[in-house]
C-alpha cells in the first residue's frame, strides 16, 4: 500500500461516524446519571456487609476498615470492623432509599438541572462518606488507646 492509497482511505474516513448520534446519547442520559447516582450507596451497602459479615479475624493490610486505633489489637480491629459494617450499611440502606426517590423525577428535567441535581447527590453521599469515617474513627478512637487496649475511665475520689 503506498501513501496515496493510504492518503485516499483516510480522505474517506469519517471519525464522527464512529461516535453514536447524540440525541441517542441525551435520551438515555438520565438513565446513565441515576446509575451513577446509585452505585454509591449499593457499593455502601455491600463493604458494610463484607466489613460486619466477612471481615479478616486478625488486621491486616489488605481487607478491611483500618484506622490507628483499630488496628492496636484483635479485639479493637473486630470492633472497628462490626462498627464500620454497621454505620456502612445503615448509610448504603439510607442513602439508597433516598437517592433512588430522589432519582425518580431525574426524567422530568432539563439536562442542565438534571446534571446539577446529580452532582448535589453525588456531593451529598461523599459527605455522608467522611462523616461516616469521622464517626467510626472518633468512636475507635475514644474506646481504645494506640496499644488496642480499652481505654480505663478515671476514677473520681
């Protein structure tokens, strides 16, 4: 093949016909948005029953909620582990009932409302997310010494 030849095949080409027809694209667009809306708190939902039903007996570096304090000694790890499946879970169970009602009108919406209601969810499950943490880091923190070791309460005489 010489490079006239080439040179014709790529006058032919036409790039664009290989992208699908954008009022395709826009039609199915909320659709697309309300997926992505929901994988958050399905993905919640899911590490909350691995981290409660299915977390290492021992920490580890590689499965599992790790925070400083959580990670001192096998009973603050398995504590560490219950409590993060339980706050994972309530807030996968919670914010997917919420996102899928909120969702539900997601049709009616002009594109730009549409992208800037989903982007507000999005923005809201990340805050749940680190309050989640904060929440989980406190209560290991406040329980346990960097040792593992329950933390003794101070007696007043």
């Amino acid at each position: 093949m010489s490079i006239d030849d080439f040179k014709g095949l790529m006058d032919e080409f036409d790039p664009a016909s290989l992208l699908p027809e954008l009022d395709t694209i826009i039609d199915k667009l909320p659709l697309l948005v309300r997926v992505a809306v929901l994988i958050g708190p399905v993905m919640l939902l899911v590490m909350g029953l691995l981290y409660f039903f299915a977390s290492p007996k021992e920490a580890n570096y590689h499965f599992g909620y790790r925070c400083y304090y959580g990670m001192g000694s096998v009973e603050a790890w398995q504590f560490t582990q219950s409590l993060a499946g339980i706050v994972w879970g309530a807030l996968g169970l919670i914010l997917g009932i919420a996102m899928f009602l909120i969702s539900r009108g997601f049709a009616q919406l002009e594109t730009m409302d549409l992208l800037w209601r989903a982007v507000y969810c999005l923005a809201g499950e990340a805050g749940a997310v680190v309050a989640g943490c904060i929440g989980v880091n406190t209560v290991v923190a406040v329980r346990y010494n960097s040792k593992g070791y329950l933390r003794r309460k101070k007696r007043h005489t």
